[in-house]
C-alpha cells in the first residue's frame, strides 16, 4: 500500500499509392532561379493555385530531383476545397473547472493531444533532489497536473508529491528537506475525470525488503486483466494506477528484486518507461517496443535518467544514450549493470513524439525534433503547396514545421497567432460570457499580420476538430481573406493504447468524416495531411525497419502489440 504523503501538506493517409519523395542530402539545395517549387501542372491542380495565379517566388529550395517526383495531375484532391462557406457557429463549453488547466476532459478548450507523464531519476549525486527538481521543471510539459520527487539516504526514504505544477509544489525548504544521493521525480497529466493526489507518482510502498518507489510514462493495455486477477488472489489496490499492478507484481515474487521486476515486465503490454529505486538500487527500463522514450547521462560520476535530452541541458549533464527497448539497467554500489527483460521483435517510437510531444530541443534516438519538424514542414509544403501571402504555426509545437514550410516555399513567415503563456492553472473563469471568450484569452491573432492575406496555417495534429475550427476562426475574425490549414501529421484516426490520452474513437473526427467533410467543419478554405511516408522520410530514423521504427497505429491502425482490445484500456495511461 502506498504510504499517505510523508508532508502537511494526406490527405497523405488517403492517397494510399502516392509516390514516396526522398529527402536526401540535395533537399535543400537551391533550385535555378525561376523554378516552382512543384511542377506547373501539380501546382495550378491545387486549391487557390488557379492558371492565373501568380507563381511561387524564384527564392525557392527544393532539388529538381526530389520535385520531379511530386505526381503532376492531383486535380481532385480530396484534402481541400476552395471557397468553402463559413459554418454555422459551433456550440462549445470552454472550462469543466473552477481554474484553467483543471482536467482535458472533452470539453477541454483546447482538444490538443496529451502525453501522460514525464519521468526524471539521479544515482549517486549529493544534491539529486534539487537536480530532479530542475530536471522536472524541464519536462513540464509532459504534465502539469501533478508532480513529486522521492529520495533515498542511507536506505531511509524521503518524499513529496503534490498537486499542480513542479514551482507549486517545491520550495526550498521542502527540497532541503529531500536528503540523499539518488532520486527519481515524475510530472503527469490527468485524463478524464478527477484529479486524484492518491495517483500522483512517485509512489511508494511497503515490502518485504523495505521501501520501493516506483514512476512510469506510459500505459498497460493488459492492466485491467492483471489487476482483477491480483484481486482474485487477495491483492487490495489503493490507487487506479497501473503502476501499483507493477508493485504488486514485485511483492508477490519470491525472487530478488532484479529477477521479479523482469518477470513483472514479462507480464506486461503496452508502452511504457520505468524508474524503480529501493534503499540500495535504481532501476531503470523500457518496453519491448521503445514506445515511450527513456534516455541516460552522465554528471560527472553520476548517472541521469529522463524522458526527455531537454533536462540534461538544463542540469549541465551529458546525454550517453537512449536506454534501448527491452532493456533493463541496474544502478548499485557497484556501478551500472546492464541487463534485458525481453527481446526487440519490433522498434516502434510514438510517431506523436517526434510531431508533438517532445520539446524541439530534445533528440530522440538521436534525431533532433526541431530539425525533424522542420523537414515535415518542408515535406508538407512539396506535397501541398498553396499560394498564399504569409506562413503562420499554432504555437508552440508547429512553429519548427511552419518556418519549414515557409523555406521551401519562398512564403514569408509570420507570427500570425500569439499564445499567452500566463493564462495557466489559476486563470479563474467567473462568467459564461468570459467562458466563450476563453480561446482568445489563450490564443490570439495578430491582426495587422494576418489581415487581408491568404494565411497556410501549420498545427500538428487534428483531434477532434474543435480546437482547429476556433482558430481558423480566429483568423478569419482578424481579416484573413483565406486559411489553408497544412497538418504535419497524417489523419488521427484510431485510438492509443499506449500512453497518450485520446478521446472514444466515435470522438476522432477523422474516424467519422472524410478529409473534404473535416476541411468543412473547421471552415478552412483547404486542407491537407502530411502523408504517412512523408512523415517517415522526414524523421528519418531506423531505414531497415517498419515505420521507420515509429509505432503509427493512431494513424493506422497497425498496433505493435497483440492484444485483445475488447479488454484493452485505452484513452488513459498508468498514470491515472
């Protein structure tokens, strides 16, 4: 049992036989001077591209090779239509809460994707509650509901976990008070629902050999058998995270503590990234596939641990690797300890890391996420270029894609549409009518940027088509004579069962609608997906294995793992 908190307190998708367009190492060469770039034909086939209009300027970048293979008669591209009337307003609650950020249910204002958590882990370093702090603050952005750091000295435990953000919830005196020379910290979203302190991680319990603390991004799709089948046999739950399943699997293994975590992960399906630590080891390992990232580094003679590469700059650590699929490593006295639980049968990264989730100053597998969104925005702009006036993307995620996409095609990006990053948690709605003014007080446009100008606005994804449909209008209210809406993903279809909180499928607007049907309800004048090999040459990443070794079942519905989805739990994460 957890012990009470130690503290008072395409279109590419649809064109299923699209030509795959190399990125190579002559992508950004520059074309002779005149040259479109894609071919006359391709380009006058586009929406807003009429004979008549002028011609993409001569400043263009794009190897005569790699245009060459753009198809030339896309004539009825299912992705867009010019002229599309404005749809009738759309009837929308903002807030479910007294304060901002409480919860991404449905009727969150804004139906963005959520990644569940974030994990952070320091062996053998005096200071290592303050550096998991700092490591934390990194990762934010992988969740903002909750947060807590747990510290081991001499075998004693020490811990807090609290709600909100990690500067809420730490102040020095509470660092102060987290002695010892290992640590592992964790950020987390909720899902539906409500926000419970009793899941906010690390958790701690109770076992045979001592304290056991335990932290993991992520999602088990087989939880709900494992934990009814524990039920069956005694085991009473405290929590409704999975990541008590795995403690419980722990504490019923006669084995020692290495051999009864690998065969707790043996048990297991689903993407995930764990950190364990007891009085004497920290344990760190990744799923069979690698879906949820998990990467190590050195500071000076200790060892880090973290979702993301972003929090290793951030505490001056130096990145080693990425801690492999399957894998397990060991942390004791006697230094580092290499071990695995399974083998690699398929590499399968969450292609939404690598578009969305990951801060643009993190590497995965070594690929650098603003470079990667850069070249999905080049790509995107390759197989959908429209004429327009200015390049805008919806902060922050799809800025790397819209400068790419603004370079390749020699169209001046601007900063069409501004976030305001002081709106958070405590941002108190007291009436209905500030409720339905909520998304400006988000997001707004720049009026004198976008008005009277054809705006290509870049996002990175469409969920539920809610959030796409305010911000068009957003424009549209701001004057933009057009918005031609570029995704730099292909359609989300299907749901995840492995850590990223998506809605029912019946709630995924490309599940229902075709791409024309979704270009209309979002009242853009076009629309248009990245195709899924577009994305794939984009990353880059393992060339000889499928999917590039991302996992795309979102996109689809190709999941990496067997399982039998009527028992499946999908739409939340072992965090909740």
């Amino acid at each position: 049992m957890p012990d009470a908190v130690k503290s008072g307190t395409g279109t590419g998708a649809v064109w299923a036989d699209q030509p795959v367009v190399k990125l190579g190492s002559s992508f950004a060469a520059s074309r002779p001077a005149g040259a479109s770039a894609i071919p006359g034909d391709a380009a006058s086939a586009l929406p807003g591209n009429e004979a008549s209009a002028p011609q993409p300027s001569a400043g263009l970048r794009a190897a005569p090779a790699v245009l060459a293979a753009v198809p030339a008669a896309r004539t009825a591209l299912p992705a867009s239509g010019a002229g599309a009337g404005r749809p009738s307003s759309a009837q929308a609650r903002f807030w479910t809460g007294d304060f901002y950020n409480q919860g991404n249910g449905q009727e969150e204002i804004f139906d963005k994707l959520k990644e569940e958590c974030g994990v952070f882990g320091v062996f053998g370093h005096p200071d290592a509650a303050h550096l998991t702090y700092y490591g934390l603050h990194a990762l934010q952005h992988r969740g903002e509901e909750s947060c807590g750091i747990c510290t081991s000295d001499d075998g004693d435990f020490h811990y807090h976990r609290g709600m909100g953000l990690v500067k809420e919830v730490f102040d020095r005196d509470r660092l102060d008070g987290l002695v010892g020379d290992r640590a592992i910290g964790h950020v987390r979203y909720s899902t539906a629902g409500a926000s419970r302190l009793a899941n906010a991680q690390p958790l701690v319990f109770k076992y045979r050999d001592g304290d056991l603390a335990v932290c993991t991004n992520g999602n088990l799709v087989n939880e709900p058998v494992i934990r009814r089948e524990l039920e069956a046999q005694g085991s009473i739950f405290q929590t409704s995270s999975d990541t008590e399943v795995i403690a419980h699997l722990i504490a019923r293994s006669p084995k020692d503590l290495v051999d009864a975590v690998k065969d707790a992960f043996s048990r297991l399906i689903g993407g995930y990234a764990f950190l364990i630590m007891t009085k004497d080891r920290l344990i760190a390992a990744c799923d069979p596939n690698g879906f949820r990232p998990l990467v190590m580094g050195r500071l000076g003679d200790a060892y880090v641990f973290a979702s993301e590469t972003c929090a290793f700059e951030t505490i001056g650590a130096e990145y080693v690797r990425d801690v492999q699929p399957g894998e397990l490593l060991v942390l004791d006295k006697d230094g580092l300890r290499e071990e695995r639980f399974a083998v690699l049968e398929r590499r399968a990264v969450c292609a939404m890391e690598y578009i969305y989730f990951a801060r643009p100053d993190s590497d995965i597998n070594q690929i650098n996420l603003h470079s990667a969104r850069k070249r999905m925005g080049q790509r995107l702009a390759l197989e959908s270029f429209v004429n327009a006036d200015i390049v805008t993307g919806v902060p922050d995620s799809s800025i790397s894609a819209a400068i790419g996409y603004a370079e390749q095609t020699g169209i001046p990006y601007e900063l069409g549409l501004i976030k305001n990053k002081y709106t958070g948690r405590t941002f108190i709605q007291p009436s209905q009518e500030l409720r339905e003014k909520g998304v400006k007080m988000k997001l707004s446009a720049v009026r004198k940027v976008v008005e009277g100008k054809r705006v290509v606005m870049i996002d990175d994804s469409i969920v539920r088509g809610t959030t796409s449909l305010r911000i068009v209008n957003l424009l549209r209210e701001a004057g933009a004579l057009e918005v031609h809406v570029r995704i730099t993903s292909p359609p989300f279809m299907n749901p995840c069962y492995y850590g990223i909180d998506t809605p029912n499928p019946a709630d995924l607007i490309a599940n229902t609608k075709t791409v024309e049907e979704i270009r209309k309800a979002i009242n853009a004048d076009s629309l248009y997906f990245l195709s899924k090999e577009g994305l794939m040459e984009a990353v880059g990443g393992h060339e000889n294995e499928k999917n590039r070794g991302m996992c795309m079942s979102c996109f689809d519905h190709d999941y990496p793992t067997r399982v039998q989805f009527e028992h499946a739990k999908a739409t939340t994460c072992s965090c909740d």
